[in-house]
C-alpha cells in the first residue's frame, strides 16, 4: 500500500493533506511531516496542509490556505483521522482521489486508498516509515519535516510512556533525533502552559471525582473555564493529569463547549473506545473521544465506564 501510495503522489500536481479537528501534535506532525517530505521529494508540485489552526501549536507549523478551485484535479491525503465527521475542512471531498493514512481502528473505511497500522504509535511514526519505503523511489527527507515527525510520536506516545510505544518507535525516533533541530526547544514548547492552565491543573487534582471500580470523573464546566480564562482546547491539554493517581483505571473528563460537552477518556488498560462509540466518537483502546450534549448524559457515561472497568 505504501508503493501504491508513492505512485499515486507522482501522478498529481497538486496535493492537499488534511488532518482531524481538534487537533494534536500528532495530527499536526503528520500532517506537516508529511507535506515537508513532499516539497522535499518534488519541488515541482504544490503542496498545502490545510484546517482550522490551533494556536496551541503554531510552534509546529503554520497551515495554508487554499481557494475551492484548487482542489479540482488534486490529490487529497487526511493524515491521523479515523471517520469522515472528524475530518477538518469538508473539502477533502473536492479531490480527485482520496487517501487515508491511520493508526486508529479502521471502523470508516473511507477513501479511494487506505493505509491503517492499529500497531503504529502515531500516524507521525507512518510518515516516517513511508518516508523509509520510499526513500529508493525518490521520497527525501529534511530537519523541518524529521522536527514535525519527532514531534507527533513525542505527543501520541505521551514522551514513550504509553504502551503503544514499541521497538520500532524508539528507532525511528533514534533516527530522527539526527536531524537538525532542536529537542529541547521542541519539549519546551509542546508541554510549557500559562499559568492560569497550571492553576486549572491544580484545581483538577484538587476536585477529581475519584469513584469505585477504579473511575474517576472531572467536570469542567463553560463557567469554571471562563474563571480560568481557559479555553477548552486547552483544558484537553491536561487530560492525562490523573495518569499517576494510584488505583486509577479510566478516567473521563467532561469539557464544556458552546454547543457540546467534549468526553475525554484515558485508561491504563480497560478499553475503553467501545465505550466513545456509544456516545458519538470513538479512538483507541486506551485514549478516546466523545460528545454528550446535556449534563443530564454524564451519569450514562459514567455507567459504561464502570462497567467496563469491573
């Protein structure tokens, strides 16, 4: 499938990525690793990552903006993003082709071209490998494009510490850190917070709901973020706080938006996608997403959680 792919991106001019909404670095990484590897490999096409930027991440990369005629006879690529709702910019369909580059379980096999690793860290290590496979075939890499990659499996991975980190991410990762670029700049920017997120953080540990069978449960309302002049992508950023309580199983936070309640759920080892699916997302065994849209759906939540975790 990688040969295939390779042999699709020769035959167009222009090629647009996208990733899902929302965005991590992962989705960032991806995305931008791969546009990077392009512009690198041929010049001579045009290249754009495109979606709603996440100021979080500008450090990352800055994203392109691209009028609707351009996407007539593109190739369109949607790095990181398991079905059709979450992807970002519903002109993905505007292309001539359609590929889907994932590690997340296959449950919307969209796409004119699937490439899916359920075993890969992050869709950033499957740019990578790409680049490896296709490096005899004219794929070039460089310091912009090994930064964005490094950078995306640093996030999916949680810095290695997650179980989906493997023999082969540590490598590539080996790999990368060759590059040009500075690591410790990167860390700092992917984990520095503003203070008023650091008390937010404080204000979590303080107030978790720590219940039986090994579940816990913060809720973060519109007021409270307001309080701490939070936004919620930036409440998302701390998800993994409780991760060292001891006794934790899963854990679901409840993020107030305008017109949802964003479900944020974490496990240490019961599945818990299964549990996303039934509330309007989905994700990996161990770190998922959902929406409820009235307080009054959280016990429901909480109830599938539960049992999932006896």
């Amino acid at each position: 499938m990688k040969e295939k792919i390779l042999e699709t991106i020769k035959q167009y001019d222009t090629i647009i990525i996208h990733r899902h909404v929302r965005p991590d670095p992962d989705a960032y990484g991806s995305q931008g690793g791969l546009a990077a590897i392009l512009k690198a490999s041929f010049p001579e096409k045009n290249i754009y990552a495109v979606g709603q930027e996440e100021p979080t991440l500008h450090f990352m990369r800055r994203l392109d903006e691209v009028a609707d005629e351009v996407y007539e006879g593109a190739l369109v690529i949607v790095c990181d993003t398991a079905n059709q709702e979450r992807i970002d910019d519903k002109r993905y369909t505007k292309g001539d082709m359609l590929i889907k580059i994932d590690h997340h379980p296959n449950e919307d096999p969209y796409g004119d071209l699937l490439w899916v690793d359920t075993t890969a860290s992050s869709c950033s290590e499957m740019i990578y490998e790409f680049y490896l496979d296709g490096k005899e075939k004219g794929l070039k890499i460089n310091d912009e494009a090994a930064r964005l990659l490094f950078g995306g499996i640093v996030g999916d991975t949680g810095r290695f510490l997650f179980p989906s980190t493997t023999d082969k991410t540590f490598a590539y990762a080996g790999e990368l850190i060759h590059f040009n670029f500075s690591r410790t700049e990167l860390f700092d920017r992917m984990y520095e917070l503003e203070p008023n997120i650091i008390k937010l953080n404080g204000y979590i540990l303080q107030n978790f709901d720590m219940q039986e069978n090994g579940v816990a449960a913060v809720r973060l309302t519109k007021e409270l973020l307001e309080e701490y002049q939070a936004r919620p992508a930036e409440a998302s950023l701390l998800v993994s706080t409780l991760g060292d309580v001891k006794g934790i199983k899963a854990w679901v936070f409840f993020i107030e938006e305008s017109d949802q309640i964003r479900v944020r759920l974490r496990s240490k080892g019961p599945v818990i996608n299964v549990v996303a699916r039934k509330f309007n997302g989905g994700g990996h065994p161990l770190a998922a997403g959902a929406s409820i849209y009235s307080w009054d759906e959280v016990d429901n939540v909480l109830r599938e959680l539960h049992a999932v975790c006896k």
